[in-house]
C-alpha cells in the first residue's frame, strides 16, 4: 500500500531494464509479444524490434496486481 502510494508520487524512472525478451511458443500457436521489463517496479513493456525501441505503454503484469487470472 505504501509502495503504491510512493510510486504514485515519485514514480519509477525505469532506467534498469532487461534485454528483449520473446516468450517462445509451440508449432500453431500465435508468438508472443516481444517485451522489456523494469528490475526496479516490475512493469513491462512493449518492444518493437524492427526499430529496436521502448514503446510508451506498459503492458499490464503480474507485479501491478493485474495480467492474467489464476485458477482455483
């Protein structure tokens, strides 16, 4: 709670990322998005690897409290 109300105020200037990442598939199935995560916060991102940049938007992750539901 605190953690989220910090980065409300200050916020993370995701200057520590990953390299591109591309999560593998199987034969028939759709590839997955190239990504770049920050090590600080946790947040994803887009990457567009025919300009090799950052896109803006961040994708929705685990670490924000949303992305994909768990099954019970």
């Amino acid at each position: 709670m605190i953690n989220a109300m910090l980065n409300l105020l200050i916020g993370c200037r995701h200057r520590r990322i990953t390299r591109p990442i591309t999560p593998a598939h199987r034969p028939g199935t759709p590839a997955g998005e190239t990504y770049v995560a920050c090590l600080e916060c946790g947040k994803q991102f887009p990457y567009d690897l025919t300009n090799m940049c950052i896109q803006v938007t961040p994708i929705p992750s685990m670490a924000s409290g949303t992305g994909v539901a768990r099954n019970t």
